[in-house]
C-alpha cells in the first residue's frame, strides 16, 4: 500500500493551496482519509478526516472554516483544499488512512493503519 502526497510548496499568508493524496493498492472506499501535520518542533497533529461515502467530515479547530477535505473514490484521492492560510499552517502534512475515526481524531499515530511521506507547505508572513 502506498500513499503519495502531493501539492504542497510556499505561499503567502492569506493565499490558498490544494493537497492531493493518491492511493495504490489501498481498498480507497474501505477507509476513513485523513490529513495530518507537523509543526516545526512540534508532534504530528490531526488536521481533518472524510469518511467512506465523503457525507461526514471532520476538522480540527484550528483549521475551521479555512480547509476543506473531500475525495474521489474513482480515482482512489483524497483531497485538502486550505485557504486563508496563516504562517501557523506552516507544517509538514500527511495523508493517511483508517477505520478507527476516534484513533484519527485523537492522533494516535499507532493505531493508524497507513501513513504517506507527505509534502511540506511553507506560510510566509
């Protein structure tokens, strides 16, 4: 199984970018999607999650408003649309999936079935 992350890169503060992350070999509709990111010098943190069918969502307070995640079980992708960014986004997102909505949520990582090696996105102030 693998996950590969993409989209990521440096923008202002207010801009806006798009993640992707495809999946291989990955029962995609089988799976809660799911982004996370790393602060600089900070642990890995929940950002937001879709489940199956894409009708419920989830994000974390920081980011309210501001992203939104979405997939396309056609193409095995899931998405995260960030506007507004702020230099605090500033992180190294993840894609990854599982089952367990409450691991997710809560960000432990080692219930997790599947992470991708992410990409970097850079908010400049």
């Amino acid at each position: 199984v693998q996950l590969q992350a993409s989209g990521g890169g440096l923008v202002q503060a207010g801009g806006s970018l798009g993640l992707s992350c495809t999946t291989f070999g990955l029962t995609f509709n089988g799976y809660i999607m799911a982004w996370f990111r790393r602060p600089p010098g900070k642990a890995r943190e929940f950002v937001a999650a879709i489940k199956w069918s894409g009708s419920s969502t989830y994000y974390a307070d920081p980011v309210k408003g501001r992203f939104t995640i979405s997939r396309d079980n056609a193409a095995n992708t899931v998405y995260l649309q960030m506007n507004s960014l702020k230099s605090e986004d500033t992180a190294y997102y993840y894609c990854a999936a599982d089952d367990d909505i409450v691991a997710i949520t809560r960000a432990i990582s080692r219930r997790i079935d599947y992470w991708g090696k992410g990409t970097q996105v850079t908010v400049s102030s």
